[in-house]
C-alpha cells in the first residue's frame, strides 16, 4: 500500500477516507512559506536551548521542544486549524464527546541521527487501552522539506489493522516526503519512526496529536501552559489545553485561595464540533 499525498484543496471527508484506508496520509503546501518562517523564528530561540535527546528513541542528535502552546502564537493558530480540528474530532469522535491536546513538540533531527525505533505513538498509554479504541490522531508540520534524505517519517501504510506482533517488510515502509509547509496525518496505530538525516542540515517538524477527552495527555498542558499563560488564549486553545471538563464529572476543581465563594471561573465547554462558551481564568495567579 502506498502513503497518499493530497492537495491542499483536500477536505476533510477526503482526509478520512486515506485515513480509514491507510492510517495516514499527506496534505502538501498547507501553510505558505511566511507562516512557516514565523513559526520558526518564533520557536527557534527555545529550540536552540534544547538539549539533544537523552536515548536512542528520543534520537542522540534530535532536538524536541515543547509548551509550545505558550510560546508561540502561529503553533496555537495551528492547533485550532480548520483542517486538521475538524479531522481530529471526526475521527475521534465514536469514542468521546471531547477531544483534548495530546502534545506540542518540535522535533528537529540533526545530520547524523539514526533512524528512530518503528512503533504506534498510542503506546504512550501501554498498551491498555482496547484495539478497538482509536485513542489519538496526529500530525506532523514540515517545517523544512521533508526528503528521504534529511528523515522525512516512516510509515507502514495499512498497519493501522495489522495485528500489533507483525513486522512490515522494507518494501511496506514509505516516507512522508513533502515540502516546507505540507502535513503530516497519521493515526495512533499505524506503524511509523522519524528517518536518519543524511543530509548535511536539521529536519524540522512541528508534532500536534490530539487525543479522546478522557485520557491523560502526553505533554503536561497544565504545567506547559499555566492559567495564568493560557488566561489571554482563544476559548478553544484553552478548551483543547484541558481548561474544561471532558465529560459531566471529569476535571472539576475549585479555586484553592478563594476564601469566599465569590471569585468567578468559567470553564468553556467545548463539545465536538460547536463553539466554546466564554472561560474567566483571569482570577488564577
Ligand atoms: O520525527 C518524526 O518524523 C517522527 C517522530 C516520532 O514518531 C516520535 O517521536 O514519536
Ligand atoms: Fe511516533
């Protein structure tokens, strides 16, 4: 099975069908080359103050940065593009009323970086959660070109059904190739590893998975951006942040210092596919 690349025309109907066929798929020239260029020089500062990874998965030479939601203003315009939000929701949707921000991350490999370990991003949970759950979508930004020869990802098109002990054959793996401002989407079961960079410069990729409401997120929003951060954010970033309850019970809280009972927090209530209601994170330190 091939990896599909579509135009940036694709709509979401079209980006779920390759999904449900493949578990992953391209849509090229997304982004124009000025989006993509601020994005960088807002996160390059952080980026270059990253060490490099501490294992061979993390990758020796590969740089992952993340609370990315609060430090750059383009990446929560892409958090919430139209594309890609709507394709998460539909997706994710048979399994949740809500969908949350799983992590914001970078990842930059360096000339020199080996070929990641191939694996299924939904083992981030172990491997508890039932197979017929779809627990996440993802995807990937390319922030430069993504060529066979700088690591652009690997993937197993079709090994999103495959039972979890089948090895792909080399002729099965393909490469996201793509240009500077195409995206990556791939499910998180399909079988997929970042490339080894033989070029003689970084590869960049912005990763933004999203995942079912009620499961605990990879990065750590409410310590990667705090309420008093995420407080001026649009109601949807903050919804998707965790700033809400993911279904009747989950995720209430009270103010710790409110002695009174009169400080007003609204939570939005961001339900699949309708519009966030007002949030006041503005009395939280
Ligand atoms: O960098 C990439 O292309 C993929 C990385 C990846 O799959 C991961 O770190 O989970
Ligand atoms: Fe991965």
């Amino acid at each position: 099975m091939m990896l599909k690349t579509l135009g940036p025309e694709a709509e979401v109907k079209d980006v779920l069908a390759a999904l449900e066929e493949a578990g992953a798929v391209i849509v090229r020239d997304v982004l124009d080359t000025q989006t993509v260029d601020q994005f960088n020089e807002e996160v390059m500062p952080y980026i270059e103050r990253t060490p490099m990874g501490r294992d061979d998965f993390a990758g020796r030479s590969t740089k992952r940065t993340g609370a990315l939601a609060a430090r750059s203003a383009t990446c929560r315009d892409l958090i919430v593009n139209e594309l890609v939000l709507n394709t998460a929701e539909a997706f994710l949707q048979p399994f949740t009323s809500k969908i949350t921000l799983h992590l914001t991350q970078t990842i930059e490999i360096h000339p020199g970086n080996a070929a990641q370990q191939i694996h299924r991003d939904r083992y981030a949970w172990g491997t508890y959660l039932p197979t017929s759950v779809e627990p996440q979508l993802n995807t990937i930004w390319a922030m430069t070109d993504f060529t066979e020869e700088n690591g652009a990802t690997h993937c197993v098109p079709g090994s999103h059904r495959w039972p979890w002990e089948q090895k792909p054959k080399p002729e099965q793996i393909c490469q996201a190739e793509m240009s500077k401002g195409s995206v990556f989407f791939y499910t998180g079961s399909v079988l997929h590893n970042g490339g080894a960079n033989r070029s003689s410069a970084p590869r960049l990729g912005l990763n933004l998975t999203y995942c079912l409401g009620w499961l605990r997120q990879e990065e750590n929003q409410y310590l990667s951006c705090p309420p008093h951060l995420a407080k001026n954010f649009d109601p949807k970033v903050q919804a998707l942040l965790g700033y809400t309850q993911g279904e009747y019970a989950l995720g209430y809280f009270s103010d710790p210092l409110d002695e009174t009972g009169q400080r007003e927090i609204v939570a939005p209530e961001y339900v699949l596919g309708g519009i966030p209601e007002a949030i006041t994170l503005g009395g939280l330190p």
